[in-house]
C-alpha cells in the first residue's frame, strides 16, 4: 500500500480506457464485431489470465476473441499451419501471440506470417517501417497507451524534453519514434536510455516527461527527477502478493506534477490499445475509411494515410 502525497496527480488508467472502450461500442454497432484470435503457447499463469482477461474485454465492446491454446510440446509446423490458415481467413481481423514463447520458438518466425493488416501488436516490419516514416498504420499497444494517457490528461508533448527509460522493440524504442514525430501530438525531444547508459539519473533530471519500461522494482527515484515531472511507468514487477512499477511512487511524490500509478495506471489503457488496433485493422480490410469520434483518437488514428 502507497501513499500519494498532494499535490501530485494521480494520472489513472481506466478513464482513459473507459474512453476508449466506449468508441469502439459505438464501432461495433456501426461496422459490426472484429475478430481476434490469440494464440497462447504454454502459457504460465500469468500469460493464461492475460489472454482470458481479453475475451472479457471483447464481451464488454461488442468484439470476438477465439484463444488458440497449445502444449509446449507444439511443433513449429503446427503452430505456423493455423497461423496461416487465420492469415488468409477474412473472417479473422487480427492476430496476436502471447510471450513468452517456449524454448525453441523464436516470437519473429511465427510473426512472419501474420499478415501486416491484421498486426494488431504493431510488430510487423512494414508498420514498423511506417511508424519510423511518421504515418504510423499500426502503433504498438503499450506505446499507444501510454500517448493516449498523456493527451487525455492533457500533458503537453510539443517542446517538451522526453526520457524514456527502455529500449524494447515493443515498447522504448518505438515510443521514442513516436514522440519525436512532427505531428500535433509529437514534437518531442526525446532521448533514450537503457542498461548499458552510465547514468541515468543525469539524463531523467532535466526531463519534463520521463517514460520508464525497464521491469526495475522502483529505480526511478525522487532525487533522478526534476520539479513538476509527468512519470508514465510502463513496468510491471512482482512484489509480494501484488505488483508495484518502475517507479518508486512514493519516493517522487514530492516533486512529479504527476504520475501514474501501478497497478491502475497503464495497464488498462494498453488492453484497450490493442483492441483499437482490432477496430482500425477491420476498417482496412474492408475498406472503410478510418475515422473515430473521439477528439485524440481521431488526432492518432484517423485518416491519415499509411494504409
């Protein structure tokens, strides 16, 4: 149990999850029922609860989720044999894998098959080549979470300095390609560091935003931050019974403007995330133009080409 000590705002996940959940209701009404389907290899338990927790979430939006689940044992024939059968299925809108995969079964191979219209992780290397060109078809769930967060509570990105702490291909190192776009939303200065950077308390103590996803039980002290930090904490580790972040809430209550906390933070927002990506990735396939209600999804995700 933390304490949060004012004047630091909490910057909680489920409004901005709930804002999302509720476009794509409206979506579903009007386009009808995108299918997912998540493939769940020897899954542990947390991997287990994670892909179950999606299909509560496709019942609660108005979405399809098929969990394809299999031994450790699975062969990679098998495994790639479905995959290519859900590929070439129209029926089928998105496809996901869960990690972490059993010895043997490298996550890139499988990934090579799934088409890039239906990359609802936004891993595929042709969007992660248009992300890199700055029209983005697909972004990355956690990264587009944690912007989704900021711009609903307002945070200003333009000119601001960014430190992201974390250089994942899922999560650091396409947020930082994010950010530092020429866009409305963008026109960051963001610097990147990770393990291998000698001190990264220098480079997090002159940031307006840091972004940590390092998986670091609370390494990002008061003291690495300077007066009036945004902290948007992407990590998950497991203490005791429950989880805490990568940033040591407590510590740096006296100086962020605001942070989110863990859990409640970004982890409902991320879920969502993904499930926007299942919405925008049936409006593709069946060529209807992209657009959403919602003010910031609209500004992310509407049309803007790389389609």
């Amino acid at each position: 149990m933390y304490v949060i000590y004012a004047p630091m705002e909490v910057l909680r996940g489920k409004p901005v999850s709930q804002r999302i959940d509720s476009e794509l209701k409206l979506l579903s009404e009007k386009i009808g029922a995108p299918t997912l389907v998540v493939y769940l290899v020897n899954g542990d338990r947390s991997s287990a609860i994670y892909a179950r927790s999606k299909i509560k979430k496709g019942e609660k939006i108005g979405a399809k989720v098929i969990l394809r689940e299999y031994s450790k044992d699975v062969s990679i024939d098998e495994l790639e044999m479905n995959l290519s059968k859900d590929a070439t299925d129209p029926a089928i809108h998105g496809i996901m894998i869960e990690r972490p995969l059993p010895d043997g079964i490298d996550i890139h191979e499988p990934m090579k098959i799934v088409p890039s219209v239906k990359d609802v992780e936004g891993l595929h290397p042709e969007n992660y080549g248009l992300l890199g060109m700055g029209d983005p078809r697909f972004i990355a769930p956690t990264p587009l979470g944690a912007l989704l967060l900021m711009l609903h509570y307002g945070v200003e990105i333009k000119g601001s300095e960014v430190v992201v702490v974390g250089r994942s291909p899922n999560v650091g190192r396409p947020l930082a390609t994010l950010l530092s776009q020429k866009v409305a939303w963008g026109n960051a200065t963001v610097t990147l560091v990770h393990s291998r950077t000698k001190d990264i308390g220098a480079h997090t103590k002159r940031a307006d935003i840091v972004i940590t996803a390092v998986g670091r039980s609370k390494m990002l002290k008061g003291d690495m931050v300077k007066e009036g930090a945004i902290l948007i904490d992407l990590g998950i580790n497991p203490e005791g019974n429950g989880i805490v972040g990568d940033v040591d809430i407590e510590d740096v209550a006296g100086k962020a403007w605001g942070a989110t906390p863990t859990p409640g933070g970004t982890g409902p927002v991320t879920v969502s995330s993904m499930f926007l990506n299942l919405y925008k990735a049936r409006m593709l396939q069946e060529g209807l133009k992209v657009e959403f209600n919602d003010e910031i999804l609209g500004s992310v995700y509407g049309e803007r080409g790389g389609n």
